[in-house]
C-alpha cells in the first residue's frame, strides 16, 4: 500500500466507534474514495458534504446538515454489491460530474432541485452501479473528486459563491423533544440542525437480492434548523404511488410548500416516488405539518386496497 493511502486507512480507521465496525472489504472502499463513512444495517454510507458551499435559501443561511451532505451507499446483494448514491452539486459541476459517472459505466438514475429561491443553485444527482466493491468505488471516484473542484463556466456571475448574498443566521435552540414527540420519531442532532429521519420497512424493495432500505436512500426525512419561534424546515418524503395526492394535500394544507416531485431509482418495483418540501414558521407547528404528511404513508396505501 502507498504511503498516503495508509495515511487515509489509518485516519479513517482510528478512534472512533463506527470505525471498528467496517468489515476490511468495506474499509477498503473508504481508503479509495478518501472519505469517511460508516456501516450499519449491512450498508457503507459514504459522507460527501458540501462544506465548501454556504447556501442561503429564501433569504435564510442553512447549515450544510440542513440538506447539503451528499452520499453514497454500498450494499451486498446476491451477485456483487449495489451502489447508490445522492450527490449534491453546483450548477456548473452537474455535467462534468454526470459525465464523469456515465463514461465509470454507472448509471444517472436522477437530477433535481431540492429547493426554491437558494443561492447558489443546488442541485442533486443520484447514480447507481452494480459489481465488486473495487470496482464500484474505483468507477465512482472520478466523478465524486470533480465536486467542489470544477471551475465556474466562464462568464457566469449571478448565483454564483462570490456574489450570493449572507443570508440572516437563526440563532437559538429548538425544543428537539417536542419535534420528535410530534413527529412521532426521535432524530439526531448535527451541529445546529435536528434531523428526523424514518424508513420505510413495508416497502419491500430489492436489487439484485440487495435490500434497499432507509440507508440505501428509502426514507423520509425532515431537518428543523432555527429555534422555537423562528424555524425552517426541508424534508423528503418516499411515497407510494396512492399516497401521493394525499401527502401534497397534506403539506399544502399545514403551510409548507412543496418544491419537488419525482423518482430516484431506475426500474424498481414498485414505483417509488419522492417528494421534496420547505417551510418556515415556529417548529412545533411545522412538525405537525411533517406529522401530517406522514401520517399519509401506508394508510393511504391501504385504503387502495
């Protein structure tokens, strides 16, 4: 092994507590990308944040914990391992990177906003791949080291790092207990944003024998940033195809607004669709509008049946 390879494996492989508990094969995958990650769930989530870019949305300057930590997962399925993954990404780097990802011989399932009214613009690219470990991170590589490397196309200006305006800050803490009481689910604390998240474990969809599960990007989310009376809130919600109307109804009707609608994933079964949302206001009454759209999620499946 090259020197500053071991250098990586030893860095990312000391002290801490997830570190441990990587199997060598799995290691070896963060030794290649140079990145950190942990496994849990039979998945190696690879963290790709976007430290490097300070984003303000509607007039707002969100942590990069808020929305903006890309990823990339990996997962043994019956013939090889499956990889998915969750870029985020400027404009100017999302056709070096999709190139980048297509000519590896990996798929572009996805490209969308996550967001409204944000400077820069953000946007977010989910890849697939399947095959060895080596193989997959070897082949993802390329495209994961052009984020926050591409330079800017020549001539742009608006919206770019250098003139994107400060944004206020929200200073303050939010009452966490109350937010996962009403949600219904307990999160976890990074940095200044609380984040819930909340699988979706009646879906039971595979890939080549892999189970994809919240890890592997199957989930609903919601990050609260600010403090009780003044707070944001973005999310995710993975929905089936009946619980769609009755999620966008919900949302809609508490407040929040909803800044995207799509798939992730190529030639699941079944179709799983993802709903983006943003809103502001106090953080209990936005947690009860989470609640809401939650509450969608398999009670309006069942009632198609």
């Amino acid at each position: 092994m090259r020197p500053a390879a071991f250098a990586v494996l030893l860095l990312l492989l000391s002290s801490s507590a997830w570190a441990q508990q990587v199997p060598a094969n799995y290691a070896g995958v963060l030794t290649t990308l140079g990145r950190q990650g942990d496994f849990k769930d039979n998945v190696l989530k690879v963290n790709v944040p976007r430290n490097d870019v300070k984003v303000v949305v509607d007039g707002i300057a969100t942590p990069t914990p808020f929305g903006f930590g890309g990823w990339v997962a990996f997962t043994k399925g019956t013939s090889g391992e499956v990889m998915m993954g969750d870029l985020v990404l400027t404009e100017d780097e999302v056709n070096p990177v999709m190139s980048a990802v297509l000519n590896a011989g990996l798929d572009v399932s996805a490209l969308h906003n996550h967001f409204f009214f944000e400077t820069p613009r953000i946007f977010y690219m989910h890849v697939h791949g399947a095959g060895s470990l080596n193989d997959l991170a070897t082949k993802i590589k390329p495209a994961l080291d052009l984020i926050g490397r591409t330079p800017a196309r020549a001539g742009a200006q608006a919206g770019t790092q250098a003139t994107a305006p400060a944004g206020r800050t929200i200073d303050g803490m939010l009452d966490t207990a109350a937010l996962a009481r009403i949600v219904g689910t307990p999160g976890e604390q990074t940095g200044a944003v609380y984040k819930i998240t909340i699988g979706r474990p009646d879906i039971a969809l595979k890939e080549m024998g892999a189970t994809i599960n919240a890890r592997m990007g199957l989930n609903t989310w919601a990050a609260f940033y600010g403090n009780d009376a003044d707070a944001v809130v973005a999310g995710d919600v993975a929905m089936l195809a009946p619980e769609v109307t009755s999620v966008l109804k919900a949302l809609r009707a508490s407040g929040i607004d909803v800044v995207a609608m799509h798939h992730h994933m190529v030639g699941t079964t079944p179709d799983v669709y993802f709903l983006h949302y943003w809103g502001k206001g106090k953080a209990q009454t936005l947690a009860a509008g989470v609640k809401a759209a939650v509450d969608q999620l398999g009670a309006a499946h069942a009632a198609h049946h």
